[in-house]
C-alpha cells in the first residue's frame, strides 16, 4: 500500500501542487469487484483546498488515472455503519450517496480518522460523522483542545511526509562533513547519537540556567492576578449600579413603544375615516335631484345624471376589510341602495310615458304621410331620447331587470306604431303600382288582412284589361301565319294610341321607380333605429364576417326566420345579437310586406322580377357592406331568396310555354312566338342588368332559355305541315343569331355560332330540297352516264353505250329550252315566296342560293359532257347569263 501512496503521489498528485495524506482501496457496495482507490488530498497552496479524489487505474495500462473528485465542504455526512463490529462499508454523502466497501477495516478506520482531522482542522466540525466509534476519534485527537485546532505539524496528521528543500539542502551538507556515512551507515548513525546527546546537555543546561527568570516570572504573575481581582470587584460593583439603570431604560422603552403604536393606530383609524367620509358621502344636491330632479327638462336629466353616476361611484367604492362590518357603512349603503330603487323606478316611469305618448304623437302623423310614398321620420323622437342614453346606462348597469323592463315596453310601443306606419306605406305603394285610387279601394281601416290585400289586387288587376306580362303571349298560341300572329301580340288597349309593348316600358319603368323608392325608404329607417337602439340602450354593434344563411333556409325562402321573428326573441349571447333581436321584434312586418308586394308585381307582370332581382340585390350588397350580420342585411337577403324564386319561376313559365306551343295545320309558321319573346326579353334584361351585381343569375337563366328555344324551335319545325322543316328552322335560328349579334351577350357567344351554323345548314338543305332536279330527265340521264363510269366504263367510251349515245343525249337536251327553263324557275320563286314569310326578309337570299346552285349543277352538267362526249359539239340550250337573266327578271317581276 506503501508502494501505490508514493506512486500516486508522484504521477498524479505532485503534477497538481498536492499532497497526499490519506489513502483507502474501495470498490462500490452491490456491484462487481472493481477496484479503485479513494485519496484524501491538501493543496501546498494557500488557500488550502481539502479534496476527496477517486483515482482508478486505466484499462490499457499500469498507470493510474484521475476519475473524480470532491470538495470536502460538499460532504455532508460519513457514516461508518456500525460503530463496534468491525465492518469494511461505509457511505460518503456529498450531493447523492457513495456506498463504498473498503478492502480491510484498518484502511476504512484510517482514512475515516484523516477524514476527521482534517475536518477540525480546516472545517470546524461542519461534517457530521455517523456510525463511528469515539475512541477512534479520540485517539486521532492530539492532547490539548488547541493544538488539535490550531497547532500541531502536519506531520501529526500522517506518518510521512516529503522532505522540503531547505532540509535536503541541511542533509546534503551534513553527509558532506562525514565522507563515511554512505560507506559506514553504523558510524555516521554512532556520530549522531553522539551530537545528539551533547544538543540534549546543552539543552538541559539551558532550561536549569533560566529557572531564576523563571521564578521572577511567576511572581508577576501572581501580582497581575492581584491585580485582576480588584478589577473584577469593580466591575461587578459596576454592573449592579447599571442594572437599576437598565430596569428604568426599559421601562421607558416600552412606555415609547406604546405612544408610537397608539400615533399609528390613530393616524391609520384617521386615514379609514377620510376614505370612507370622501368615497360614502353623497352631496345634497345630488340626493334632491335623484328624488325630485325633473326628468323632462335638458338641466334636470344633466342633474339627474350627473347624481346617479355619483351614486353608482358611491355605491361602487372598493370598501377594505372590515368596512362592512361598521354600522354606519351598513346605514349608508342601504340608503344608496333606497335611492337607487327610487330613482330606477321613477326613471322606468317617466321612459315609459315617453314611449307611450311617442306613439300618440307619431299616430297623429301618419294622414299626411298616408297620401304620399315616403315614410314618417322618427329623428325628433330619437334625438329627445337620446337625452336619456347616460342614464339608461347607468340603469342597465345597476338595475338590469327594469333595463329589460323598458327594452321590452320600447319594442311593445314600436312594433305597433312601425306596423301602422309601414302596412300603410305598403298599402300606397300597391296603389300605385296598380293605378288605382285610395278611396276606391276602401282601406280606411289600417291595418288590414293579407288576403283582403290579395282579393283587391286581383280583382284591381283583372279589371285593368291589360296584359299580365310579356309571359302572356305565350300561353299555349298557335302559330298561325305571320300577319295573324303579329296583331294578336300587338293589339291595342283601350288606353289611347299606345301599343301594347310601349304600356308594358310605361308600366316596368313606373313599377321600378315605385319599388326602389319602397327600398329607398325603408333601408334609412331601419338603419335610423338601428343606430338609435345601439346609442340609447347602449349596444355594442361589433363588425364580423359576412353571415351566409343556411342551405335550409335559402330552400324555404327564409320562413324559418319570419316565423321566429313573430315570436318570442332567442336568448342572446351577446349584445351584437341583441340589437338583431330588438330589430326583429320592431320590424316583424317589413319581410312579410316585403314579400307581399313583390307577389303583386310578379302578378302584374312576371317581367316585372328582373326589376326586383336587379333592386334586391343592390341593397343587400349595400346593407351587407354597412354590417353583414345587420337586420337589415338578413332580411333583405330573405327577400332577395323570395325574388330570385319568382325569377327562375318567370323563366321556367317561359320555358314551359315554349313546350306547350301548338301551331296551326294550315297556316305558315314563320318566327315562333317565344322566339320574338326570347328577343323582347333578352332586350329587357340588358337594359335592366346592365352594371348589377347579379349578372351571373342572368347568364344563367339565359342559358336555360336559349337552349329551350333551340329545342322547341327544332320540335315546332318537326310537327310542321304547312312550312317546310328547313324554312321553320332557317328563319328562326336566322332570327337567334341576329338577335344575339346584335345584343352582344358575350355567355351566350357559343350558342350565337351555333344558331349561325344551323341557319345556314338549313338554308343550304331548303335550297337543295326546293331547286329539286330542274332538268330532270337531263339529270337522270347523267346520273345513268356516272354510274357507267363507276363501274369502270372510261369516260370517252361512254358515247357508245346504246342508252347514253349522242343522239340520246340531244334528245334530252331538246326537252330543256330557255323558255322551259324560265318558266320552272318562275313557279320555284312562287313556291318559296309561299314558304318564307315577310318579317326576315329572306327570299331574296334563298333566290340567290337557288342560283348558285342552279349554275353549279348546269356547270357539273356541261363538264359531263366535255369529258364523256369530246367533238361531239353538243351543247344545252341555254347558258349562264341566260339563267342569271331569268333569276334577275323573275325576282324584279314579283
């Protein structure tokens, strides 16, 4: 063990300014025998740094290497585990425990005691030992308390240490005056015994030398513990005269302390009385007008709302503990309390007269509103009201139950004061719209029954005599011939010289007027109060995400909706939804109106639903840029459902009319009715939607309605008798394709193309089919003379052929002179002229087609002739300019 201390101390620890004092072999408790060595260590510097390092010998060699190491201060506990059986375990604490298992008990006991000494000597007793046997440490404890603390050599601590340089250097000189002492160690050890018993003399000599001055030292002492004792007696003297002293300095001490506390406790009860006297008082003034302030006047309700924001303060003051507990707190809070409820109640009495007598007075307004189409304005009403918009929150903070009394009584009021304003509004607008007088009608009565409304107007609308719509024309016609057709769709009314088509813009365009104006109207209203409810009952209107109503409620045209609105308002979650609810209640009976009047003007004219579509949609695009999730945005955006169902309802009546189109079995067709319709309204909804926001509902119904056309046109012109297909078919995608040219209706460009191809597919078939075979022994003749030369016959060689030799040939062509030719062409132009009708103007482009193809064939003819029949010399009758002279004075003649 010797051997490992001094290598240990050599490779490791003398590199580090270290010492090595104490040294144990340890392996760890509970695990495989792997040895290793646990040193005490001092550094030779000062400070010194007492360590615990664990040193562990390296797995590739002999040497030794550093693992860890400890500061002594960190360790907090040693426990020996049994401090009188012998036992090789014990634990280190420094942040966690070490369990150790040393390899004798002597080891352990040694390096526990170096542990110790170390501790008293550089720690003073900080670590706590356990389990340890007090005779070891006693025995590790030199004699005298304070040379175990503060004296002794280190040397005491272990028994080697390492020679400093100052003492080799003494050695080195000592060996050199005795040149033996390598050669003869027995006489260089005799030499100094010798030396050693002569320093050992002197020594002795020396203290026998000083015991005289020994002596003399003591007596000194014995004088100065005299004199110690006298000083002693003084002091204590000294101490009974202050204790007196010290009694009374405490007395006043304590009488100090309690005048301080009773300063304190005085100017803190003075601060609580202050707090409570500046925050519980409430002025006199304020308490008068609180009980007897007039709430009529513009100075009393400032009085009165200048008291109860006082109060509130008051009644709201953040009291500190045991506040509550004080009689007078308790007194003047069920005051507050007595004149809050007084107020309250007097406030909700006034309010509610002021609702009431409102009504009166906007009730005796309505005559002179009911003439003209414009509704009451309530701004005198809301601007009075307003007066009291701090004092409704003052109510709604302090007593929200009379708060929702007064919401309640408000829309109670409203709701039927908006109700005769706007059913009466709605009842001028309908008489308008239908042209009839007030007092014709009979509503003196307001308001009256939707079905009393519904019989007037029809019984009104049928005794108008005029036309329902454009609609009308195309219930179930039959087609007759173009003249008949034209007078039936533009006979005159009994109203002056005005056609029937020009009554119909008069009368669009003064429907249109009247519904904007309704819109006009009632959208500035309802904002009006809108705002008003916000500011008065002090609702937060909070901007959010534009609301889409459900696919459920855009099926049934927002019934779902109108019927909630009839009834009890939804609980709220917030005061945003609160103001819908308000609004709701107030103005039950705008969509219900709404959608009344819209039935009237699609009954009407059902052309009349481009107008309302077009409107609609503008003013909910406007109300939903204001506040998407407004009243009036949803509802409105109710009512546009309504319209846009009576729109796709206009265009799928259009559509069935077209299906049921019969046409006549002995008249000519010429243009079908729903296609000059189609025309008539396709000309209306540019004008209507030009620059709306709706175009996309258009373009589809366009859609719908072009395609029924082609589908209809085409069945019309298979049922027909009287006309030819290709006629039917040729004038009418004639008249498409002009109409969509000339309206420019860019979704409809596809369809434009394809009315143009089957207009000229048709013309091309019609030519073919009318011009016939003009020659027509001359055509059999050369179709005989081609199917020769199909079946492999050459071309020359066809002149000897029995049936188609030359003089075959003239005989045929002999049957074909000019006069012939004329006279077939003049009853051709008859037939077609029979066919086509006047309004599209196209006989003389079906002439100039049969022309073409007349001399297209007289051309295939003649090339015929040239190739089969060379030199013959044979040729027609007639030529080309003898044709083109006959078509030219055959069309001047008629």
């Amino acid at each position: 063990m010797t051997a490992i201390k001094h290598a240990l101390q050599r490779d490791i620890f003398t590199p580090n300014d270290e010492r090595l004092l104490s040294i144990v072999n340890v392996c760890k408790a509970g695990k495989k025998k792997k040895n290793c060595f646990l040193c005490a260590t001092v550094t030779t510097e000062r400070p010194v740094q007492v360590k615990v390092v664990k040193v562990k010998k390296s797995d590739k060699g002999d040497f030794y290497k550093r693992q860890i190491a400890w500061a002594l201060r960190d360790l907090a506990v040693v426990d020996a585990k049994d401090a009188i059986k012998e036992n090789p375990e014990f634990d280190l604490h420094f942040e966690k425990i070490y369990k150790w298992v040393a390899s004798s008990t002597a080891e352990k006991n040694a390096f526990i005691s170096c542990i110790w000494k170390l501790n008293q000597r550089y720690l003073r007793k900080k670590i706590d030992f356990v389990n340890v046997s007090s005779q070891l440490l006693e025995e590790s404890v030199p004699s005298g308390e304070n040379q175990s603390v503060t004296g002794g050599d280190e040397e005491a601590v272990d028994e080697y240490q390492e020679l400093n340089a100052r003492e080799e250097q003494d050695i080195e000189i000592m060996m050199e005056g005795c040149e033996y002492a390598i050669s003869n160690a027995e006489a260089f050890a005799e030499r100094l015994s010798r030396e050693l018993q002569v320093l050992d003399g002197a020594n002795i000599q020396s203290i026998m030398a000083s015991e005289k001055q020994v002596n003399i030292l003591m007596n000194l002492l014995d004088e100065a513990l005299k004199e110690v004792d006298q000083i002693e007696l003084k002091l204590s003297s000294y101490e009974e005269m202050l204790q007196s002293v010290k009694e009374q300095m405490d007395q006043i001490s304590e009488s100090n302390h309690l005048i301080h506390l009773s300063n304190t406790n005085n100017v803190k009860l003075l601060s609580e009385i202050e707090f409570l006297v500046n925050h519980m008082d409430l002025a006199k003034g304020h308490i008068k007008a609180l009980q007897e302030g007039d709430l009529a006047s513009s100075r009393g309700i400032e009085a009165c709302t200048n008291a109860a924001d006082a109060l509130l303060q008051c009644m709201n003051v953040a009291l500190r503990p045991g506040h509550d507990m004080l009689l007078a707190v308790k007194q003047q809070q069920q005051r507050f309390s007595d004149l809050r409820e007084h107020f309250a109640r007097r406030l909700a009495s006034h309010l509610n007269n002021v609702f009431v007598q409102q009504g009166h007075d906007q009730s005796s307004t309505l005559a002179q509103h009911s003439v003209e189409l414009t509704l009451p304005n309530h701004h005198p009403f809301h601007r009075d009201l307003l007066r009291y918009a701090k004092l409704m929150e003052w109510l709604k903070s302090t007593d929200y139950g009379k708060y929702e009394g007064l919401t309640k009584n408000y829309m109670d009021y409203l709701s039927r004061l908006y109700e005769r304003e706007i059913k009466d509004f709605f009842e001028v607008a309908k008489i308008k719209m239908t042209g009839t007088t007030k007092e014709s009608k009979k509503f003196a009565t307001l308001p009256r029954k939707e079905s009393a409304v519904k019989q007037e107007t029809e019984s009104l609308h049928g005794s108008s005599g005029k036309l329902t719509g454009s609609t009308s024309s195309l219930n179930k016609l039959s087609v007759q011939s173009s003249g008949n057709r034209r007078s039936q769709s533009s006979s005159l009314l009994d109203m002056g010289n005005m056609s029937a088509s020009d009554l119909d813009v008069a009368d669009r365009t003064k429907f249109d007027k009247i519904f904007e104006q309704v819109l006009s109207e009632l959208e500035p209203l309802c904002l009006a109060e809108q705002d008003f409810i916000s500011k008065f009952f002090k609702l937060q209107q909070h901007q959010s995400m534009p609301g889409t109503m459900t696919e459920a409620e855009e099926l049934d045209g927002g019934t779902s909706s109108r019927q909630h609105n009839a009834g009890t308002p939804l609980p709220v979650s917030s005061e945003k939804d609160m103001i819908r609810q308000m609004m709701i209640k107030i103005f039950r009976c705008i969509e219900p109106e709404l959608n009344n009047l819209i039935a009237l003007g699609d009954k009407i004219d059902s052309f009349n639903s481009l107008y309302m579509l077009v409107k609609m949609s503008h003013h909910v695009w406007t109300a939903q840029n204001v506040d998407p999730a407004s009243f009036l945005s949803t509802t409105l955006g109710n009512v546009l459902v309504t319209v846009k169902r009576n729109f796709d309802k206009c265009i799928s009546n259009q559509i069935r009319q077209m299906e049921e189109v019969k046409i006549s079995k002995k008249s000519k067709v010429g243009i079908l009715p729903f296609v000059a319709e189609f025309e008539e309204f396709a000309g209306l909804a540019e004008s209507i939607f030009k620059n709306a926001e709706r175009r996309g509902d258009l373009d589809k119904a366009y859609s719908k309605l072009i395609r029924g056309v082609f589908v209809n046109v085409e069945k019309v012109a298979n049922e027909s008798q009287k006309t030819p297909r290709d006629v039917v078919m040729m004038e009418n995608f004639h008249h498409i394709f002009a109409t969509l040219s000339r309206l420019k209706i860019s979704c409809l460009e596809a369809e434009k193309k394809e009315a143009k191809q089957k207009y000229t597919d048709h013309l091309q078939s019609y030519v073919i089919y009318s011009l016939g075979q003009p020659l027509e022994k001359l055509n059999h003749f050369f179709e005989g003379v081609e199917a020769r030369v199909a079946q492999g016959i050459r071309e020359e060689e066809v002149s000897y052929q029995l049936a188609f030799n030359k003089q075959e040939l003239r005989k045929v062509i002999k049957e074909y002179p000019g006069k012939e030719v004329k006279k077939g062409l003049d009853n051709l132009y008859k037939k077609v002229d029979k066919h086509l009708c006047e309004e599209e103007n196209l006989l003389q482009v079906v002439w100039h087609s049969m022309q073409d193809e007349f001399i297209r064939q007289y051309k295939h003819f003649e090339g015929l002739i040239a190739r089969c029949y060379p030199g013959s010399g044979v040729t027609m009758e007639f030529t080309i300019q003898d044709i083109l002279d006959y078509c030219s004075s055959i069309a001047q003649s008629h």
